[in-house]
C-alpha cells in the first residue's frame, strides 16, 4: 500500500467536493444522531444532578 494524494476541501457544504456523505447522515436529524428523546433524559438528570450537589449554585435552586 502507498499513500494516495486526494485533495479534499473541508471548506464546503458540498459533498461531491467533500467525498460524499458515507454514513448517510444528512438524512438524520441532529437530535435523533445524538440519541433522541432518551439521550437528552439522561443528560438532563445528570446536569440536575450535578446542579444540586454544586455548593455555588445549589442554594439557589433550594425549595424546589
């Protein structure tokens, strides 16, 4: 094997340019690529988790 020169322009939106879209993702949403409904459950127990066990910021998130 040897190494191939292959220009490729990560400057563009364009996926010729770019080589494709291997994957297929263009064709997901964001938020379903990130795990969807479930993934943005857990991430925000944790962030509330973290929240509340913070001494700067807890106290003001006391009562509720």
């Amino acid at each position: 094997m040897k190494k191939m020169d292959k220009k490729i322009d990560w400057g563009t939106d364009n996926m010729a340019a770019k080589g494709g879209d291997y994957f297929q993702l263009m064709d997901i949403p964001l938020y379903d690529r990130v795990g969807g409904d479930k993934a943005m459950e857990v991430v925000t127990d944790l962030f509330y988790q973290k929240v509340l066990n913070d001494d700067l910021v807890s106290r003001f998130f006391r009562g509720y």
